[in-house]
C-alpha cells in the first residue's frame, strides 16, 4: 500500500482491504463529483500507480447520490481557456481514463444519478459498469455548446454505436434502468451497485493477476489492431498467460475432478 499512501489525493480517496481490493472513491459530492483539472491529475497520479500497488481489482465509487456530472463547467468558464489550453485539458483526460482501460487490473465502476457528459466518458474507461435505479447517462454536451473531450467518440461509440452516441448528442436523450443495459451503457442493473461491484471485484480478484492483466488491456490493445494483427497478438498473449504457473493448479483440479464445472445454476 506504501505507493498509494504516497499520493496527495483532494478530490479521490482510496482505501486498499486485506484481499487487495481498492475502492476509489469520488469525492467531491458538493459539486457533484464534477471533474475539475486538480481531480484529473489525481485520477493519473492513481491510476499509474495502482498496477505496482499490488491491486487486484478496484471498486471506483462516488459519494453524494451522483456519480459525475463531467466537466468542471464553472472552472472552465472561469478559466477561459484558450484552444491549446483546453486540448492538454482533454490530453490529461485521456491520459487518465487510457490508464485505467490499459491499465491490466479489472475497475468495476458503482454508479448512481448522473453519469453524464465526461461523467459517462470515466465510466466508460472502466471494465464493468453497474447501475442502480437512479443512474442515468446522458451526454448533454450539445445543450452546453460544447463537444465531447474525453474519449467518448471513442469509447461511447463503442459501447452504444454511433448512431445513439449522435443521437444522445443531438437529441439529450437519458437512458436509464433496463434501456440503459439493453443498450450497452451498463453490464448490471441492480439495487445496491455498490454491494454488487464489490462481489465483481472480489471474483475477478480470484484470478491470477497475469490473467487478468491480459483480459484488461490486451483486448483493449487488439480493439484498435488489424484482425490480422490481432489475432498475432493474441497468440502471443495467450502464449504467455495460458502456460504460467498459475493456471497448473486450476487445471489440475478440472482433470482430477475438484474443480467447478461451469453450469448455468
Ligand atoms: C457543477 C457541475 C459541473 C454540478 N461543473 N459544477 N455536465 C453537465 O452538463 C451536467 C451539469 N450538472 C447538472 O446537470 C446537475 O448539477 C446534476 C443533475 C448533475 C445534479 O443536480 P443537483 O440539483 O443535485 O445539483 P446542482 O444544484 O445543479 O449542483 C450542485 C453544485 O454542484 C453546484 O455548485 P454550487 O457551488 O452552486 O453549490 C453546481 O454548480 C455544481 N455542479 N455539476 C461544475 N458539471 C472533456 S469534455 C466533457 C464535456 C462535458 O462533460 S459536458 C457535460 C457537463
């Protein structure tokens, strides 16, 4: 926990438990977790230094009752910022929410309220978003006369296609409860999503770290391949993680018989 310890945090908290599971925690509840450029430069600041901490899987939370309401528009109106000064703003986002998508260990991201703007875009940096019945997501940057800067062309995209991102923009559509994970915004909707990340992240933390750096960056890294480069990447990912010592004993136990068979009940 020493590397962690380490960081002066203001806006973020992290605790590390006993299992290796860290719960990072949004912490700016009076302005609605909105992400001013001090919380960016603490969300790089963690997120390089979570994968030599040790974790095994992070919880990433919010206090207050909503998860991010996106950009600080009150520190950027008052900032005033110039075109090139507002590209490194957007530069340090993507450095942030890059180091959690490539970053190898699994974030489960809780959410309630609003997950908007580049509230939507930290959740979509993430590996497993769990909603409750308060979340919605919205990207209201066109109400705002503003544009999205935080990866969501690439990873909001993604997650909903383009026709619904452009849409959302255009339109301020919210998507909320079973639509929202119809969609793709969200892997889980639930009555306690902080109770539910939690049980995601210890199950993900059950397996060999090597196997969870591949399913946590590799696929990110094959995502922007050629298929022909990808699936040379992948062979060798899996040259890797599928011969570590680590596996042995689990595949030992599926032979002899002691290990769990993967059934639907
Ligand atoms: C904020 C922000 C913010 C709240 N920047 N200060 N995002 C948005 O367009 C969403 C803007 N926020 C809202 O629509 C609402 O605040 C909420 C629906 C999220 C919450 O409503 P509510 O009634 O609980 O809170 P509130 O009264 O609106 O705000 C409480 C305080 O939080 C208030 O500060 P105070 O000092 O007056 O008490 C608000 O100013 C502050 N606050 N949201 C700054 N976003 C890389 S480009 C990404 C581009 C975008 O993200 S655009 C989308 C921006």
């Amino acid at each position: 926990m020493r590397a962690l310890d380490a960081l002066s945090l203001k806006n973020l908290k992290v605790a590390l438990d006993a299992d290796g599971i860290a719960t990072v925690t949004l912490s700016r509840a009076e302005k609605r977790n909105a992400l001013n450029a001090e919380t960016v430069d603490e969300l790089i600041d963690l997120f390089t230094a979570i994968p030599r901490a040790g974790v095994k899987a992070v919880v990433l939370r919010a206090e207050g009752t909503h998860f991010c309401a996106g950009l600080d528009l009150v520190e950027h109106l008052e900032a005033d910022r110039t075109p090139a000064e507002f590209m490194h703003i957007c530069l340090r986002w993507h450095e942030a929410f890059n180091k959690m998508e490539y970053s190898g260990v699994p974030i489960i991201a809780a959410l309630k309220g609003a997950v908007v703007g580049g509230g939507l875009e930290l959740a979509s940096a993430v590996h497993v978003r769990v909603a409750d019945h308060s979340t919605y997501f919205a990207l209201p940057e066109g109400t705002r006369g503003l544009f999205t800067g935080g990866g969501a062309t690439i990873r909001v995209a993604d997650l909903v296609g383009k026709a619904r991102m452009i849409d959302m923009m255009l339109t301020g559509r919210i998507y909320k409860g079973e639509e929202a994970v119809s969609v793709g915004l969200c892997q889980y909707l639930v009555e306690d999503s902080e109770a539910k990340a939690m049980e995601l992240a210890r199950a993900a933390a059950s397996h060999p770290p090597l196997t969870n750096f591949a399913i946590c960056s590799a696929i990110s890294h094959m995502q922007n391949m050629s298929a022909l480069d990808a699936a040379y990447a992948e062979s060798v990912v899996a040259g890797i993680v599928n011969t570590q010592k680590d596996a042995r004993g689990r595949l030992a136990a599926f032979a002899d018989k002691s290990g769990a068979r993967i059934r639907p009940e």
